[in-house]
C-alpha cells in the first residue's frame, strides 16, 4: 500500500513537471521580435535607486555630484497583460560601443544599456541602434515638472506626482503613467506608448495598487 502511494505521488510529480516544461516551453515561443501591444517608457528616480540598490552595488553613477533626477531605465515591450523577455533574434544581441556612448548622457552605465536591450530590445523587433533612438525621443518628450528638477526634499502621493506631470505635458493624462515605489520612495515612473508611440493608456501590467499601494511616499532631494 505504501508502495502504491508513493508511486501515485511520483507519477503526479512527473506529470506537474511535464505540464511545467510545456507552459515554460510556450511562453518562450510567444516571446518573438516585435510581437506586442505596447511600450512603456520607465524613469528611475536616481536619487531614490541610489539610496538604495545603487548604494549597495557601489554604482558609479552614485558616486558623482552632477545633479541627477529622472534617467533612463529602459523601453519595455509589453503584452495588455504580462511581457515579453529576452527575444530570440537568431544571433546574439550585441550594443555597439558607438551606441552606448550616445546614451550614456541619459542612461547612467554601460552596464545598464547593455542589459536593457538584452532583456527588453530584443523583444522591440528593432536594432539596438533604432532601439534606443526611439527610447532617446520618447524621452526627451517628457518635460519634467519643476519641482522635481530642484534639490528640495518632499512627499507626495501617487496621485500628486502623476498630476503634476500631466500639468507639465498637456499630452499625458493620469491613465497614461504609473508610479513605482519601494521602500517608501519614489523609484520610477512609467509611461505608455502606443507601437506607433503617441502617448496611450496603460494596461494591466501598469496597475498603480500593484506598483505602487502607499498613500504617500517620499521623494529624496536631488544632489546638490
């Protein structure tokens, strides 16, 4: 009887795992090159990631004293629900260094640019040159409201900081952009674009409970 119990047991692990294998094995076939819905256009607030993850990974970008605000994280590719990653393209993802250096004035590390068209790029269809010449553009769109780009310390709600960037872009609207935090920080703010990049609304994958559920949460002072 013992026997027959635990050979039941095994059978049922065999059969977990094999479905396991089979839904892993699918979404890797539906992540393809330029099969998605939408981008998102992710800022970090630096001086919020350098208290924090960059402090413990000794980046260098925490290290200087130019004014840091709102960098570049990354473009990322999305489904209305759930994200592709890693795309396979059919040979290895490779940034040129001549790329890197036109993006290191916004993205803080060639770390960074590297890993974020590896994990995110590929999934675009473009290449890395394209890439990120549309991730400089959307960018370079968004104006950002004065009060940020001071060396003042505050706290504000999602809902605020949302606001106040749709007063300082009369193009962007709540349901367009979501609010990360962590820790009781700001860390970034997301927006969404279409494939044909005019501002959209976000999806599910942007739900601002999810991100981000404080009522209220700090914004560290840029450095001086």
């Amino acid at each position: 009887m013992e026997r027959c119990r635990w050979g039941f047991l095994f059978a049922c692990l065999i059969v977990f795992l094999a479905v396991l294998s089979t839904g892993e094995t699918r979404a890797a076939e539906n992540d393809r090159p330029g099969a998605f819905d939408y981008y998102v256009l992710v800022l970090t607030w630096a001086p919020s990631y350098c208290l924090g993850e960059g402090r413990r990974r000794k980046d260098a970008q925490c290290g200087t004293k130019r004014p840091r605000a709102f960098t570049l994280h990354g473009l990322w590719p999305q489904y209305e629900e759930d994200w592709p990653l890693n795309c396979s393209t059919g040979r290895r993802p490779w940034v040129p260094q001549r790329v890197i250096d036109e993006m290191v004035d916004i993205m803080p590390s060639k770390g960074l640019i590297i890993h974020e068209y590896r994990t995110h790029g590929t999934c675009s269809g473009l290449g890395p040159a394209e890439y990120f010449a549309v991730a400089r553009e959307l960018y370079e769109q968004v104006r950002v409201p004065e009060r940020f780009a001071s060396a003042e310390t505050g706290t504000l709600s999602p809902e605020e900081i949302e606001r106040a960037f749709a007063d300082a872009n009369a193009w962007l609207k709540p349901d367009m952009m979501s609010v990360t935090c962590r820790g009781g920080r700001l860390l970034d703010l997301r927006i969404c674009f279409g494939r044909d990049l005019f501002p959209r609304n976000c999806g599910v994958n942007e739900a601002q409970k999810r991100l981000c559920p404080a009522a209220k949460i700090t914004i560290p002072p840029v450095a001086p």
